[in-house]
C-alpha cells in the first residue's frame, strides 16, 4: 500500500494518531476543500488494514462513495462496497459504505464489527442514520473528515454541543494552502449590496427552500449571470448555484441562447445525466454546468474556473464547499473566478479568510426579528411601515414568484494578492532540509518560508532559528541552554511503544 502524503497531510496523520494516543475516542480532522482528505483517510485506512483491523468509511453521496473507492483502489487496498447494486465482499477488511444502506443491514451476520468508522464529510454526523451506525458500533474509534467543522445552523460537532467528536486536528487553511501552490487564489466580484431578504423565511439553519425558489417578499438576485460571465470569465467551465431545479434549468436555458453549452442537473436528474453533466466540465463538452442541490460536496473536477452563487445561504459551511469546488489548480489556470450575485461573500467573507473552528461551534449573532431598511427613505424600522415615511411593503409581496434579476455591476472585493513562485515552492519542497536550513542562516523569514512550503508545525521555524543561534553564539558568550529537539517529520516507527491504536493505524515501519 502506497499513498504518498504532502508533508502537511503526514503532520496531519501524526496529530490524529497522537489524538488517539491521548485518549481520545472521535477525532475530527479539518481540511479544506482540495487540501487531500480523501487521500488522508485513505492512507489512515490502508494503514490501518495492514494490521488486521477492519474499516467502514461512511458517506452519504454516491459521488463520495466513489470517489474514496477509486483512491483506494489506485493504492492497492482491496475493499468491498456496501451499497445497493453492489455484490457485498464481507471478507474484506475494508468497506466503504452508503451510510443509508449500511443503517438498514446493521444486522446482518456477515459483517464483523469494525475497529475504526471514517466518517467522510463529518458536518453531517449527527443525522439520524450516522448515530445509529455510530451508536451500533460503540467500541469502535471515529475519524471524522470535513472542510467545514460545524453543522448548518453554526452549532458544533463535538460532544460538548450534542455530537460525537471530542477532539479535532486542523490542517493548514485555505490561505495557507493558496500560498503553498496547492489551491488557485480568487477573485471574487459581488455587489455593493447584497440582495433583499427581509421576506424570505429560515428553516434549519437557512433560507427556506421553497421560500428560495418562490423569492418571497421581493428578493432580487444582483446582476445579469450571463453577461457577467462573458465579461469576466468566458469559456471557462463553470458550476452555477441555483435555489430551485427550475432555476437552474432556466439559467441553463439563458445561457444557451446566449451562445454557451450549459446544462442543468440536480440531485434528482438521472444518475447518467449527472456524471455526463460533470465530465463535461472537465471535457469541454460542458462550459456551464447549472446545479441545483447536487455538487456542493464530493466534485473533483480541476478544471473549473469559475464558481456563479445565485443561492442565497445563511450557511457558511454551504457557501465554503461551493466555492471550494473550483479551488483545485490546474494547468494554464492561474485563478478562480467567483461572480457572487447572491452576496453571499458579504455575508460570510473571502474564502482565504482565516476563520476559528470550534467543535463548540459558532457563537449565534444576536436575533434582528423584524428589522428592515425601507425601499424609499432607507430608514432601518421594525414592524410593517417604516417610522420616518410610513413605506410598506406593496401588495402582493408576499406572493410567490419567479427570482426577478435587478441590473447591477458587480465589483471585485480586494483582497491581498497571492503570489506563487512555482520555482522556488519546488525547490523549497525537494531539495535536501539540511541544505535549505544552512542556506537560511537562522533568517526567520526564510526558515517560515521553508516550513510553509514543507507544512511544517508551528515551532519548527523557532526551533530551527534557536539552533542556530546557539551554534553561532560568539565564544566570549556562556552557552546557551540545550534547546529542545526541533519536531521531527511525520516518518514510520523508530520503535517507540506506542499504543495499539497508534500501531495499527500506523502501519508497517
């Protein structure tokens, strides 16, 4: 079994394997979206079966259930698919499973109990049917992937705030990643203001859909969707966010009379549809694919350029995996474009923004019930007319209709340009560590570069300057203090006695 690991996904692997080691029964590892989670845990997998153990990773899409299948196939590790259509192989001590078929076939005699659950996509692990998979199999240890660590409404995922992690690994940021050269930098065009709201009503956490697709109380979607993306981003493929299937089925239809070859798909379009629909990004034979509750998850296609929000969501963990799926970088492209008529950028901010996770989760915002700006003065009041110049809502408001698209020019949001010296990460990756610490001289900011190419922990670049200064200390100066041992990379066992979790998950030395 062979998975190569970038040396930010091997620290992550140790800080897992060092959660465990501390006590810890459900790990959750937090990676952005392109930074390699399927790759982590299938490495943590295939590990893991080298030891005898036995591996259920749980997902909810087929997309996702193929998507862990295929990386472990290309590493050699011999699963089995519990799924419908699928011919079970109970023998093999990897499965990856449907978590919707496995909740039904708990009982089956066939399949022992397994050692370790992977939990791919682990911000919806509190449903139902995961804590009854979870729940059967109460000796088990859980890891929990996900590039958004918090539910729909901002409450955690720990154990804390009613869900079953207690403790989390976070890896590099979105930021951190865009500097290294493993993600396409943004930029990002949203109106000045986003779009009115006010009449439109939450349930679970976010817009109501139904309310969405009905654009109730006047919600207007800033900007005109095709001329703004044969203005800033023509030709390139591109996934569209809509709130309804008949949303998405009349950009698609816009978009095509201008020219373009788009398509629609949702989650309840055909399956052969669906996987026609994505390959075409990647082909060419599609240049905009218009989608509708289907991809925000579980999408690799690299050759996205460009992400179109036309779904309002009050869920930053739905609006960081759809920009998501065009971060991956590809060749000849140097960024993505994100046309955000929904505004939701101004709602939850830049993608790069550094964020805090919890497994708390987010403070809630004060509640506003009733609170408005009025169309014609722009008075901010409560209650149905406004106290300045008695404007009320028009009659018929309430009544649902088809989103109605206001002219408007979307503007870039600035942020500080990224720049990637793809030279120089190559050499900073490649070249031999002791050269590139003698090379820096205990220049900070050349032992920071190394360790951000290398992903190296935080310290190490401290360490490495308190090293060398130690070393070069004049000879007239009393030595300095033994400092402690710079934190070695994440390697295979020097033949410490670790714990039985950390032995198997582990894997051969």
């Amino acid at each position: 079994m062979t998975i190569a690991l970038r040396d930010y996904q091997a620290n992550a692997v140790q800080a897992v394997r060092d959660a465990y080691r501390g006590g810890a029964r459900a790990v959750l590892l937090v990676l952005p979206t392109g930074g390699g989670k399927t790759v982590v845990f299938s490495h943590v997998t295939g590990t893991t079966a080298e030891r005898g153990r036995r591996v259920v990773i749980l997902a909810h899409r087929v997309e996702l259930i193929r998507q862990a299948s295929n990386k472990l196939t290309d590493a050699g590790v011999q699963h089995g698919i519990i799924a419908p259509n699928f011919t079970p192989t109970p023998r093999d001590l990897v499965q990856v499973a449907s978590v919707q078929t496995l909740a039904r076939r708990l009982e089956d005699p066939r399949y022992a109990p397994p050692d370790l659950i992977v939990i791919d996509e682990a911000h919806h692990s509190v449903a139902g049917q995961w804590a009854k998979v979870t729940a059967a199999y109460p000796k088990a240890r859980l890891l929990g992937v996900t590039a958004t660590p918090e539910r729909l409404d901002g409450r955690g995922l720990g154990t804390i705030a009613g869900g079953v992690f207690d403790a989390m690994v976070e890896g590099p940021s979105v930021g951190d990643l865009t500097k290294m050269g493993f993600l396409s930098p943004a930029r990002v065009f949203a109106p000045a203001d986003g779009p009115d709201l006010s009449g439109v009503r939450t349930r679970g956490g976010d817009y109501d859909a139904a309310a969405l697709a009905g654009a109730m109380g006047g919600m207007r979607v800033v900007g005109d969707a095709v001329e703004h993306y044969a203005k800033h981003c023509p030709g390139q493929p591109a996934i569209l966010f809509s709130p309804s299937v008949a949303h998405a089925e009349t950009m698609a239809a816009a978009f095509r009379a201008a020219g373009w070859r788009a398509v629609a798909a949702s989650g309840a379009s055909p399956p052969a549809e669906r996987d026609a629909a994505i390959k075409g990004l990647g082909t060419g034979t599609v240049q905009v694919l218009c989608s509708c509750d289907l991809i925000s998850e579980g999408l690799d296609v690299p050759a996205v350029g460009a992400v179109i929000l036309m779904r309002p969501t009050k869920s930053l963990g739905l609006y960081l995996q759809q920009v998501g799926r065009g971060l991956r970088p590809a060749p000849g492209k140097d960024h993505l474009t994100v046309l955000d008529h929904a505004g939701n950028t101004l709602a939850h901010g830049l993608i790069a923004d550094a964020r805090e996770w919890s497994l708390e989760g987010r403070k809630k915002r004060p509640a506003n019930p009733g609170i408005r700006q009025c169309k014609q003065c722009l008075a901010i009041f409560s209650g149905p007319k406004c106290t300045e110049c008695g404007w009320s809502t028009p009659a018929g408001a309430g009544t649902p209709r088809e989103i109605e698209h206001v002219a408007g020019e979307l503007r870039e949001i600035d942020a500080p340009p990224v720049t990637v010296d793809t030279a120089r990460l190559n050499h900073l990756r490649t070249a031999k560590l002791s050269d590139l610490i003698l090379q820096a001289a205990g220049r900070a900011k050349d032992l920071h570069e190394i360790a951000k190419a290398r992903g190296f922990k935080r310290g190490w670049a401290w360490h490495q300057q308190e090293r060398w200064r130690a070393a070069h200390a004049p000879a007239r100066t009393v030595a300095a203090p033994v400092p402690p041992p710079a934190p070695a990379l994440p390697a295979a066992s020097h033949g410490e006695d670790f714990s039985e979790i950390d032995r198997w998950m582990q894997g051969a030395a």
